[in-house]
C-alpha cells in the first residue's frame, strides 16, 4: 500500500432501490471527473449491489458492502459471504458499523473472523470504531476505540489492505459533529494503536472521519492531521453533497 489519499465513502444504508441508485450513479459518473471518481466509493443495500455494480462498468468509481458474513458458504439465512461481494466487483466492506454493533449485537471476536475473511477474498475491509455517549461522557474513549480496533484487528494480515474508521456513534446521523480537537485526538490514538499492531504499515492505513459529514464542515474535518477521509451516511445519497464534500476535502482548512 503506498501512502493515503483522501477518499469519501458513501454509505447509502437500507436507502435507495435499484432505480434510485442507477440514476444516482448515472449522475455522479457524468459530473465526477476520473480522478475524482477513484476517490469515491459508494455502499448500496446488498440487493441494489448487482445494479450498482452493472452501472459502474466503464468508471472508476468502485463501491463496497455494506456487511458482509465471514463463512464461505452454507444455512446462513439472510447473510451475504465475501465469495459473493468479490464475483460482484466489490472492493470494499464495512465491518463493525455502529448499527451492526447496537442493532445487530455484533461484537470484536466476530467482527475480527469478518475482517480476516474479506482480506483473504482480496476485498478491503473498513473495520468502524466508535464511542457512545456515555464511553465519551466516562472519560472511556480512549479504552472504547482501542479495544475495538485492537479485537477487530487481531486476526488480520497487516500485508494486505485494511482500512478504519473513527465513527462516534453519537455523531452518526444526529447533526451532531465531533470538534475538530476530538476528531485529531482519537485519530491519533487509533494511528498509535494500528502502529502496535503493525509499525510497518501502520501510517499506510486511511483513517476515515464518520458522523454528521456535511458541505459545511468538510473542508475543517478534512485539515485534521490523520483524517485520510470520510464515511458519510446521510449527506452520501445526493450527488451534489457527495461530491461537493469530495471537492470541500481536496482543499482542506488549516486548523
Ligand atoms: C454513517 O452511517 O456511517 C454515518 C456517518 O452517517 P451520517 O453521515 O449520516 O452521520
């Protein structure tokens, strides 16, 4: 992996049927430029997947999952396997957002089979981390995030591709925004920790800021010294926020 450029990843949730996001894709492909587009990378449900992927033919924008489970195959009802991401085209997955964790109850032991399960398929996983409310209010973010990155790192290959994300989980679709202060210091936390799991690659790993990511805030959260770019839900389903947050980031504030 070579040295992090900022990226925005727009993750569309349980949004958009398969008409809505060909329409989307179809926009974004008219008004990104290429080096633009390799950039920006979307997250469709799993069933608009297959439509996302055919409009995608011909650009370089590349999209990833939004779960994915760590088995191969088998009576897994409802679940989707890094096999079948991979012959779709994805490139990437989530793995650990905060509603999979709250909703969902899942926790770092199996989030870390997802993560070993989507490296070995050559798909790149984006472990999330995130403190709630109170873990903030505690004084425990420090404790929340490592230990989250450290379980769902621990059984992954540092040679292959993994990115992370800091996602406070009160910040997520509340408007809510971390300050620019909170932001650098759990960056920098997770930067050290990912440097205990692997000096080598640690400073190649994008970190990416998630929660509340709008046009109006881009351009400061984008400045923080280890913010390598975005996970954006909400402000992710229109094309003109999605890519005006891509341009607000390409020119950062100082802060
Ligand atoms: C998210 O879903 O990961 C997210 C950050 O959502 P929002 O941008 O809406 O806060």
């Amino acid at each position: 992996m070579s040295k992090p450029e900022f990226y925005c990843v727009g993750n569309w949730k349980m949004n958009k049927s398969p008409a809505q996001a060909a329409e989307f894709i179809s926009k974004l492909k008219e008004q990104a430029k290429p080096e633009e587009q390799s950039r920006l990378v979307v997250m469709p449900p799993a069933l608009v997947a297959f439509e996302v992927a055919q409009q995608l033919k011909g650009s370089s924008l590349r999209w990833g999952g939004q779960n994915s489970y760590f088995e191969a195959a088998g009576a897994f009802t409802g679940e989707n396997s890094p096999q079948i991401l991979k012959e779709m085209g994805a490139q990437f997955c989530l793995v650990g957002h905060s509603e999979r964790r709250q909703i969902f109850g899942e926790a770092d032991d199996l989030l870390a089979k997802k993560v070993q399960a989507l490296q070995g398929m050559g798909i790149t996983p984006i472990l999330c981390v995130g403190e709630t409310l109170d873990d903030r209010r505690w004084n425990r973010t420090q404790e929340v995030i490592v230990r989250q990155t450290r379980g769902g790192l621990q059984a992954a290959d540092p040679t292959k591709p993994m990115w992370l994300a800091y996602e406070p989980v009160w910040a997520i679709g509340t408007g809510e925004v971390a300050t620019p202060l909170q932001v650098e210091e759990a960056h920098s936390i997770l930067r050290k920790a990912l440097k205990e799991w692997s000096a080598q690659t640690a400073n190649e790993v994008p970190i990416l800021y998630g929660g509340s990511v709008k046009a109006d805030n881009a351009r400061s959260l984008a400045g923080i010294n280890n913010v390598n770019g975005f996970l954006i839900g909400g402000a992710s389903l229109k094309v003109d926020d999605f890519l005006s947050i891509y341009r607000l980031s390409a020119s950062p504030a100082a802060v």
